[in-house]
C-alpha cells in the first residue's frame, strides 16, 4: 500500500509543476489530462493573426453568452492586435502551469492558447448563479434590515461595503481544501481591529490542512479555542446588519465562499443574547428584553434540575397548596422524577429534529400531534406527571429565545448533568 501511495504523490507532484510548451496540441492534451479528461471539457479551433489559436473552457462552468460576445467574437472580427487587447475581460490572467490553468477553467474561466506561446492567458466568462437575496429564515428581525447574506463570497461582501463605505474596510483572500479549493475571506477595519487578534486569526486560518472546506462550520472547529466546549466560541449569522455592527466595534469576520453564515470573532458570551432589534428600540425596552433573554439560559439549563431537586430533596420549601399539588399528579407515576425529566427532554429533541428535517406541511403537523396527542397520552397513562410537563415545556420555551439558535441547543444539552447532579445532591448539586 504504501509504494502505491508514494508512487501516486510523486505522479500528482510532477503533475502539478508540469509546464506548457510551445506546441498547442500538446497544451491542450496536458490540460485536458490535469481534468482526468472530463467529458465537459471543451475545445474551439480558431485562427488569430495567422496562427492557430485555441479557446478551452468547461461547459458545465461558463456563461455561453459572455463566452461568445466577450472572447470569440472579439477574437473573429480583430485579427491584427495583442490577444489581451483585443477579449473584453474584467479579469484577466496569464499563467504557464498546467495546475494552475487547471484551476481557473474550475472557476468559470476560459483559456486561450496560442501557437509558438508556452503561456496561457484566463479569461473570467463564468456563470454566476445564486439565489436572490432575502431575510434569513432562523433571523427574523421586526425593526431591522430584511436582507441576508448568500452563497456567493463577492455578494456577501458587497452586502457589506454597501453599509461601510470606508477605505478603511479590508479584504484578505485565503484558499483551502486540496480537493474543494475554496475560497475564504477575513474582513475587518484597519483601524478598529486588534492587530494581535488579526495576526492570531490569520496564523490559525494558514495552519489549516484540509482536503475539502464546505463550510463555516468546519473552520470555526478548525480555529476555536476549546474544541471540548458545549457553547458556541463564535458567533454565526446571516444577516449583514448585524455582522456591520460587529465589524463596527473592531470585531473580524470570515466568509466561506458557498456559504451564508459566517463567522465573527472574537466575540462575548453576551453577544449570543443580544438582537438587532435591540439598537432600534429605545434602551429601557432593549434592556428588559435582554434581561428576559439572560434569564431564559438560566431557566433552560436550570428548571428541570430545579423541579427535580425539590422533589426529591427539598420538598418542605414549596407551600402547601403547590406542594400537595405537585404530590397528586406524582402519586401514580412509577418513574422517579429524574426519568421523567430525561425522557420528556429527549422527546422534546426528537420533535425538534423531526420537525426540522421533514417539509413545512408535514412538520407543523408533527408539531402539534407531539405537543397535544403525545402529551396528553402520557399524562391520562400516568407515565408523566402534569408538573413536569409544564417544566419542560416552559424549558423548552425558554431555550428558543436564544436569538443564535446554538446557543439555546448547548443551554439544553447542559441541563442534563445539572438534572443528575440535582438528583443526587439537591439544590447543592
């Protein structure tokens, strides 16, 4: 195995530093043999001032309309100038490596070789398809902006000069995965941005070694500080607004190209629980709501355990009225309140995740017959008493107020260690 393996590195080493020549037919059989000779592979035999000229481009990656009108038809009607003056391209590159000519026909580019010309020069014709931009669905903001970050890296950027418009606001380019090729981009303010945190970030983003980068996700668990945590380390949104208001107070921002949410960083537990709508109401309103959200996070770790530590332990703090209350939805149940507790928590998760992955029709219904049939079944079954029913579904209320929809999963997945630890120590644990 491991001949092969060597054999095999050595081959794509040699392939990768292989140069262009002077003999066209050649060119293009090198090129087409980088591309493992794709069928999508295409190639147009033209004449340019008296020498045979060839445009190679990828059919399944460019514009036929921009191929036609910006490089073929220039090159048809004007046969006695410089090829570079002659195709109208925003981009233009000239490159002598069959690997790097390789790449740019993967980006939407078309490469036109001359004969007795060992250098190819890229023109950008691709196809630039993307979805309109629309609010983000997990976002949803009353008094703010109602547009959202895309798929495409240029668009996501653009989103946010049109809010910025300082020289101050740049742009570093990085590219990963030795397979995906994707692009990524740090943005910040010159100015504003701590230039240790800048040079820190950059140092963890180059150290990345990855065959393939799909998503943000996966270069924020590349770059974070504590890979064991349960909460979130930086913040992920899709709304360029809030992303503005971070750039705004020094913070950085990473945009993966293919993906809508990006990363900002460094950033706060606060930042989690704190909305754009808080900047556009007046600070007394603001102020109460982020306290109602502070005290969400502490009810969706901390209720379940609450309930369970003063069933089990402490019984004689509760009023009486509550208390015998509480005592006739247990008397029937068989399960200790622990059990109870974990099974309705994971009940509640396997909805969620239902509800999720099914389409919108079919997960309102799945909604409602997990909240009522399901609920009531399990209390007139007495598998379930009333009391923790109430509790769960007050903890589970209380997860979802979280604005980053991260931080109220983590919240929950906490509370199952606190619930252990209260039924064994009580309010202690």
């Amino acid at each position: 195995m491991s001949f092969f393996k060597n054999k095999s590195s050595q081959n794509s080493q040699v392939n990768e530093s292989e140069q262009l020549t002077n003999d066209i037919n050649k060119n293009i059989q090198m090129i087409h043999k980088h591309l493992c000779q794709t069928e999508d592979f295409k190639t147009k035999h033209m004449t340019f001032n008296n020498k045979k000229c060839a445009i190679l481009f990828l059919d399944s990656m460019v514009n036929k309309e921009n191929l036609q009108s910006n490089v073929i038809g220039p090159i048809i009607e004007m046969k006695s100038r410089e090829i570079e003056s002659v195709v109208k391209a925003t981009e233009l590159n000239f490159s002598s490596e069959i690997s790097e000519v390789g790449t740019r026909l993967l980006e939407g580019f078309c490469t036109i070789l001359l004969e007795n010309d060992a250098i190819a020069k890229s023109v950008f014709v691709g196809e630039i398809a993307m979805r309109s931009i629309e609010e983000p669905a997990n976002e949803r903001s009353i008094t703010s902006s109602h547009d959202g970050f895309v798929e495409n890296l240029s668009t996501n950027i653009l989103l946010l000069r049109k809010r910025i418009k300082s020289p101050q606001l740049k742009v570093k380019y990085f590219t990963f995965g030795k397979i995906s090729n994707t692009r990524v981009s740090m943005v910040f303010l010159e100015k504003l941005a701590n230039k240790k945190n800048i040079e820190e970030i950059e140092r963890r983003i180059t150290s990345m070694e990855v065959d393939q980068l799909l998503s943000s996700g996966e270069v924020e668990q590349y770059i974070e500080d504590n890979p064991y945590s349960m909460f979130p380390q930086m913040l992920t949104t899709e709304r360029p607004d809030r992303a503005t208001s971070y750039l705004m107070e020094g913070k950085i921002v990473l945009i993966v190209d293919g993906d809508p949410r990006i990363l900002i960083v460094p950033i706060t537990f606060f930042a989690f629980y704190q909305s754009p709508d808080d900047y556009n109401t007046r600070w007394q309103i603001s102020t109460f709501f982020r306290f109602i959200r502070f005290l969400s996070f502490i009810i969706s770790i901390s209720l379940p355990a609450i309930y369970i530590a003063i069933v089990s332990f402490h019984s004689e703090q509760l009023p009486i009225g509550i208390l015998y209350s509480i005592k006739v939805s247990l008397e029937y149940v068989p399960f200790p309140p622990l059990l109870e507790a974990f099974a309705m928590q994971i009940i509640l998760e396997l909805l969620k995740e239902a509800s999720i992955r099914l389409p919108t029709p079919i997960a309102q219904t799945i909604g409602i017959v997990g909240g009522l049939v399901i609920g009531t079944a399990v209390v007139q079954a007495n598998l379930v008493s009333n009391t923790m029913i109430v509790v769960i579904g007050l903890t589970a209320i209380a997860s979802f107020v979280a604005p980053i929809s991260g931080m109220g999963t983590s919240a929950r997945l906490l509370g199952f260690p606190v619930m252990i630890a209260a039924s064994c120590f009580g309010f202690f644990g």
